[in-house]
C-alpha cells in the first residue's frame, strides 16, 4: 500500500463518486436535488469530483418552500451560478395555485406538502431518477433505505418491498413513469459532512456558524424569529448567539446555542453533543415517532 | 484530528435471544454514541413497557410499519465512531429471510461478529451464519460468546466452545477467527473489560473492531478497472480530454503503465491519471479516478482496464454459487439480466448443478430455486464477462441477477 493512507473521508468520498457516475451511466434522465444546505453543498462538490472537467450531464433542482433562509438561498443561486450549472426551481406556491397542494394557513410548516412538488417536478421533466443528500444517521426510517430507493408511479416508498443491495452493483433500472431516489452519502454521518467541509474548504450560509439571532423560546424549542413566526403576546423575544445544525423551513427548524464560529469549532461542538442533528432541530420530526417514515411513504425524499 | 481513521463495515449475525440488540445497543451506549434524545425515547418505551432499567436492545427497534405488523425489514444501518475508527454496522433481524438478509449485509462487510448465547454453545444457525460468511467471504470473523454471566464467567465453558466453533469454522477454510467472552447485558468484554473475566488475555469486542488490520481486505495485486464513464468535455480548455473513469476495485496504476482493454485486447500506455485535486502519479484500490491513456483506442462503459501480467478470465460461460433472493422463484427457460461490474448482459441459467443445504452443508439436485435457496449453478451470458473468482476477487467475483420483468433484483451471485 505504500505511504498511501485511505482514510474513512477518502473511503466515503470514493463511494460517493462512484454511486453519483453509475447514476449518470445508467439513468435516462437524472437530476441532483439541491437547496443551498450543507448536506447538498457536499453533494456538489462531489459531484465536482465525479465529472468535471465536464459539466454534469444532469440540472440541479431545487423544491422551494418558499419557507427557507434568505442567506440559504443566496448560496444556492451562488453556487450554481458558480459553477455555470442548470438550476431547476419549482416552489410550492406553484402548486399551491394549481390547486395541488391546500394548505390551511400558508405560514404553517411546508414540509409536509414538499413531496407534492416534487412528484410535480419530477413528472414535469420525466426525471428517472433524483440524486438527494439524506443520510442513513439522520433517522430511523432513513437508516432502513437503499442508497437506489425504488419509487412507484405515486413516488411511494414500500419499505416491506425494497430491491436487495448487494456489494457494490447497483440495481438502476425503473419502467416508464417510476423512478428512483439515489442517496450518494447514505453512508456519512453528520461528523464526516463537517471533516469534509473543513477539507474542502466549501463555502457554507453564514447560518451555520454561531451568530446573534433574536428567537422565542417554544416547550424544549429555540424559535427564529422571522416575517413568518413573530412573537405571541406572552412570548418574550431573546437575542442569542446560535447556529443552525439543518437549515429548512425557517417556521419549523430551531438553532441551537452555540458561539462555534469556525468548522473546527463546529466539529469539537458535534463531537461533544449529545442530542442528534434533528432531534435538536427539526420540531416537525417530532410530532410522531414515525413522522418521516410516513412523509417518505408519500413521495418525500 | 487525526487523518488517518480508517471506515471498518460489521455486520452481527445471531437471533433476539443471543442478545444481538443488546451487544449492538451495549456498543453504541458504551462508546458514547447514543444520543440523549435518542436515550430518553427507549427510556420512556421501557417504563411504559414495566421494564426496570432501559432496555438497550429498543435502540435497534424498528418501523411503524414493522411494529404494526410483527414483522422485521431486512437490514438498517447504523453509524458510530471512536477516536481510531468509524465503524458501519449492518443489523440485519434473524428470521426466516435469514439467508437473504445477511448475504445482502455481509457483502459489503469486512468483518462479521457471530453472537452465540454460551448456554447453548454452537447451534444449527451459528453453522448457518458461518457458512453464509464464509459463502461471501467475509475476510474477519469474530465470534462472541455471550451471556457469560449466565454460565458463572467459566472459562472451560468458552474454551470448549471456542475449540468446536474453530473446528467447524477450519473445514469452511475460515482461519481468522477470534473468539471473545463477553456479557453484553453486564457490559463485560464489549467495550470495557469488565471484573468478571479476568482470565481472558485478549482484546474487549470494540478494542479488536479497532485494531484489526483490513488493508489487505481488497484485493492489492490485480489492477481491475471497470470503465464507469467516459468523460470527455469537448470544450476549447479541454478539447482533447478523453478520460475514462471509474473506481479501481483491486491493484494499482501508475501514469505511464502499460494496459490492457478487456474484452478487445487493445493495449496502451496510462498517459495521467486525473482527479478534481490534481493529477496522480499513483492510484490505489479503492479510490475514484479518471484515466487518459496515450493511444486513441475505442474503450465504453463496460470495458474493463488490467495490466498484462495478471490477467482476468473472459469468457461467455461460467459456474457460480448463487443466493435466490426473490419470491418467485428460479424459471430455468427464462432469460435474466445480469449485472456485473459495470457491465450489463442477459443471461440464461443452463444447469443448477446442486442446492446447497445451509444447515447440514449437503448438496441435493434440484430443477428450481426459490427464496433463500443457494446453489452451485451453470450459466450462459449473451457477450463475454471479464471476471476473476470470487475467492480471488469481491469486486470482480461478484454480480447481480435482475427480473426484466419486474425489474427486481432476484440472485446474487458468486463466481467459482
């Protein structure tokens, strides 16, 4: 092996490569999901490695809740301006004017009525297969999937019914009007997503690093205080110095207290915490022990 | 941060009652990998359950759809790290899809830790589970003799298990076997070493999964270079760029190294070996790479790069032992698609030479394969594979069977 060290970086990011250029290789018609979050960050930058010096031979494509962080999608629109990609945007307010999607109170939490757009989306251009950046540790349901998640003409997940992943060789084929989710970094946990980001040097929103913030505190929660969730008369505002683990709808995703400025900082605070990335922060996660088990029998990502 | 922590892939191979939940659960807690959102969850479910203390073993409970419905999905992941390693464990549930779940976890594994309850010393599914991992040739095994507390910390208990697990496990040709005492209830033996079992020299169960050496877990000798993708930009900066990528699934490649194509036999010269980070004078398994060759030759997604001095077998026929992983069973006048490396083929099954019986080992004839059944089977491709045995090769040993069908993946095969 020489002085060669493959370390568990290198390993993920091989594998990562490699899933992304299978997906190019053997899919009619992908497209990368992409919303100007870390995770999605990663997965550009892998997908830099699997083919430049050419360009991708697929869009990025982004379902926008319109509920998300300004700073967030600066970065996204930044990013793909950067880089000289095509970025696909589709928001729910589209669908919400199509009918497709009704929603009782457009400033309650979006995440729910995502996989409508998408499924739109996807239906729109006869996408095959969608590349996103879940991964296995964020969450039970997630740690029980295929990196090629098989999805029905409805964009269902049958988790009884999922294709046996066997060594390295990925079953890709879908009939027309299927497709099927494929996860590059299945495989990285919140940690490696951090080492990553140090070692590449990947610009990341300024949310994620500790800044002052004016937030309300709701039950075990730390609210952001924005156009769309403003105090109740008996909630007192605070200014805190806070960053966010997860950036998503801004009505529903919660900080955490930090003054962790730099990466490093970053990776020394995940490696002491003792709450999981979205137990911390994603309240609508919460609401039921198998809430994103049953968003991904819908069509969620 | 050291840079140098290496990713090692387990999976544990026992029932619920060998305590396989609970050494996992045990693992993680002791290691400090659960989180206490994730601790107060099992620790309201194990009061509302009458339970006194928590129950580590509902850290690997399952979906709503499994609790509704009694019934367990064939592999979750699960991630955690010490300061030496990052570790992937592949949990897979021990029951009647038994044979289909744990080939599919153990194909990516580098180890497998076979949990046997030390009341019960080795049983019929400790040989099943040994055999599928030597089937798949899991390059480590661990055998972890557990309830130790349950039969008084005897050390002539564990050693008369451990000389008849290592007999069986010879006749497999499994020779790295490591045999460890351990009560993942107590916590002895599994992370830390505990005041029980003193007499026991070697590592706790994490120390080893630590340590083990698995650099030579890959093949180091073979270059094998299945082309993935052909890259080529057609831009003014690069306009003669023609790279062909792909991952290195054995050996190594030097810029200026000698190749040969497979299945057309050209040969060339490696011109670079390009990455996003630069160029490589050097490029191992399993890194991610692109390859410009010095000769314009006619290469696709599918061929595959060697060197001449270790070359693979091509060839339109073969014999491999094979895991049915569909319901519907094996239908030997059909043609399947098969996929192997990064080349897809159709295939016909032209004998099933015998079916192996996981429990005893014996061969019968049969005319059919369903769910679960292993075989020793004949088979025909359309164009020629460019393939090593799996003994000698994982990545290029190995392929899968798909349904035109149904598009569903029905076998897994292993090259003999």
């Amino acid at each position: 092996m020489g002085s060669h060290v493959f370390t568990h970086l290198d390993a993920l990011e091989s594998e990562s490569i490699h899933i992304m250029r299978e997906v190019a290789a053997e899919c009619k018609n992908p497209a990368l999901l992409f919303s100007g979050g870390k995770d999605s960050i990663v997965m550009l930058r892998l997908a830099e490695k699997a083919f430049r010096p050419a360009k991708f031979s697929f869009p990025l494509v982004h379902i926008d809740t319109e509920h998300n962080f300004p700073e967030v999608i600066a970065c996204r629109d930044k990013l793909a301006k950067d880089l000289g990609e095509r970025l696909i945007v589709r928001s729910l307010e589209d669908s919400i004017k199509r009918g497709s999607i009704v929603i009782k109170d457009p400033d309650l939490p979006r995440n729910p009525f995502q996989s409508v757009t998408l499924l739109e989306t996807i239906a729109e251009f006869g996408f095959d297969a969608c590349m996103g950046g879940a991964r296995r540790d964020e969450e039970k349901a997630r740690a029980k999937e295929r990196i090629f998640s098989f999805r029905d003409e409805f964009g269902q997940w049958d988790p009884k019914n999922q294709r046996p992943e066997l060594w390295d060789t990925y079953n890709t084929r879908v009939h027309n009007g299927e497709n099927i989710r494929v996860f590059p970094i299945s495989n990285w946990t919140e940690m490696d997503i951090w080492e990553y980001i140090g070692r590449e040097k990947l610009h990341i929103p300024e949310i994620y690093y500790a800044h002052k913030r004016a937030v309300i505190r709701r039950g075990n929660s730390v609210i952001p205080v924005s156009h769309l969730v403003q105090p109740k008369p008996a909630e007192k505002v605070e200014t805190l110095s806070v960053r966010f683990r997860t950036v998503g709808d801004m009505t529903c995703t919660a900080p955490v207290e930090s003054t962790a400025h730099t990466v490093e900082e970053i990776i020394a605070e995940t490696a002491t915490t003792r709450i999981t990335e979205r137990g911390a922060t994603r309240m609508d996660d919460q609401t039921s022990e198998a809430s994103m088990e049953l968003r991904k029998k819908e069509g969620y990502f | 941060m050291s840079n140098a922590i290496q990713l090692l892939r387990f999976i544990t191979a026992g029932s619920v009652d060998d305590g396989k939940s609970t050494l996992i659960g045990r693992l993680l807690h002791d290691s400090k990998s659960i989180f206490e959102d994730q601790l107060s969850a099992i620790a309201k479910t194990s009061t509302r359950r009458g339970m006194e203390a928590v129950d580590l073993s509902l850290l690997t409970d399952g979906l709503q759809a499994e609790r509704e419905q009694g019934i367990t999905i064939d592999v979750a992941y699960r991630y955690f790290a010490t300061p030496k390693r990052k570790f992937i464990i592949g949990d897979t549930p021990g029951h009647e899809q038994y044979t289909r779940n744990m080939v599919t976890a153990a194909s990516t594994a580098n180890l497998a830790v076979i949990l046997i309850d030390a009341r019960r010393g080795v049983l019929t599914q400790t040989r099943r589970h040994t055999f599928i991992a030597s089937l798949v040739r899991v390059p480590h095994i661990v055998l972890a003799v557990n309830k130790m507390d349950m039969v008084g910390y005897s050390q002539a208990t564990f050693d008369a298990i451990c000389a008849e697990y290592r007999a069986f496990a010879a006749q497999l040709g499994l020779h790295d076997v490591t045999c460890i005492p351990l009560s993942a209830l107590v916590g002895d033996m599994v992370v830390d070493r505990g005041d029980n079992l003193n007499w026991y020299q070697g590592s706790p169960l994490l120390e080893h999964l630590e340590n083990i050496v698995i650099d030579y877990d890959v093949n180091t000798t073979d270059f094998r270079y299945p082309v993935q993708w052909v890259c080529r930009p057609q831009t003014q900066e690069h306009h003669d760029f023609r790279g062909y990528m792909g991952r290195i699934e054995s050996g190594e490649i030097r810029a200026g190294d000698a190749v040969t194509v497979l299945p057309s036999g050209r040969t060339s010269r490696v011109k670079e070996i390009a990455t996003y980070d630069g160029n490589l004078q050097q490029a191992y398994a399993p890194q991610s790479i692109a390859i410009t060759l010095v000769d314009e030759i006619d290469i696709s997604r599918g061929d595959m790069l060697v060197k001449a001095e270790s070359m693979p077998n091509v060839a339109k026929e073969f014999e491999a032992m094979l895991c049915w992983l569909s319901e519907s069973p094996l239908d030997t006048n059909r043609k399947y698609i098969l996929k192997h490396t990064t080349r897809v083929v159709k295939c016909l099954f032209s004998r099933i030479e015998s079916r192996m019986d996981v429990n005893t080992l014996a061969r019968h004839s049969t005319t059919t394969l369903n769910m679960n059944d292993i075989a020793h089977v004949a088979m025909k491709v359309q164009q020629p594979l460019v393939f090593d045995s799996y003994a000698r090769n994982r990545s290029t040993g190995s392929f899968i069977v798909i349904d035109e069908a149904t598009n569903n993946t029905v076998a897994a095969g292993m090259i003999i």
